[in-house]
C-alpha cells in the first residue's frame, strides 16, 4: 500500500512541476535548443514549452537541474517551482555567425547550439 502511495505521489508532483511552464516569449525563441559548451562539461536544453535541462560537470561535482522557466529579466531567466528559483544569467543572447553557428554565454561559459 504505501508503494502505490508514493508512486501516486510522484505521479501527482510529476504533473504538477510540468504543468508549471509557460512557452518562450516569441523574442526568447532562439533560446530554444540544445546547448553545450566546447569542452562537454556544460549542456543545457530549452524547451519552446519553457522547460530548461541544465547539467553542468566539475570535478569531484556534478550539478543537474530538470525545471520551467518561470520569466526572463531582459536576457537572464530564473527557473524553479515556487520559491525555488535558480536565475541563469546571460551575458552574450544566442547570436549566429557566418557559418550559420548559434553560440551564448550563460553563467560564464560560452555554449553552442548543437541542436534546434
């Protein structure tokens, strides 16, 4: 009995934190994608649903998150569920260059865009 209580739990949070996201602002739309930095250890994926995937490696650390974006604040954007709230800062907004190749800079570590 208490199995199926936890998993009716988990069901119900489940479905709460991801009913939780608003879509990207039309302006936000290039955000969107799966994003890593060149040396692997940072990946994050954004959803146009106004989910973020975050991961982020470090020796002897390891940082995962799995939230919606709850706003942005000029190109900075918190994400989280109620209270908790994580801000992820932007320096540099995705931008394209030449060769059509989408880069950004959050947190302080420049990301490309490896897939839409």
């Amino acid at each position: 009995m208490m199995k199926i209580k936890s998993i009716l739990s988990t069901l119900c949070l489940s479905i709460f934190l991801s009913g939780c996201a608003k879509p990207l602002p039309a302006d936000k739309s290039n955000f969107a994608g799966t994003w890593q930095s060149t040396d692997g250890r940072v990946n994050i994926s954004i959803t146009p649903e106004g989910r973020i995937e975050y991961s982020h490696e470090q020796p002897g650390k390891s940082t995962s998150l799995s939230l919606p974006i709850k706003d942005f604040q000029g190109d900075n954007f918190n994400a989280g569920v109620g209270p908790f709230t994580t801000e992820f800062k932007v320096t540099q907004p995705p931008v394209q260059d030449d060769q059509g190749n989408w880069s950004m800079v959050v947190d302080g570590y420049t990301i490309q865009k490896i897939s839409p």
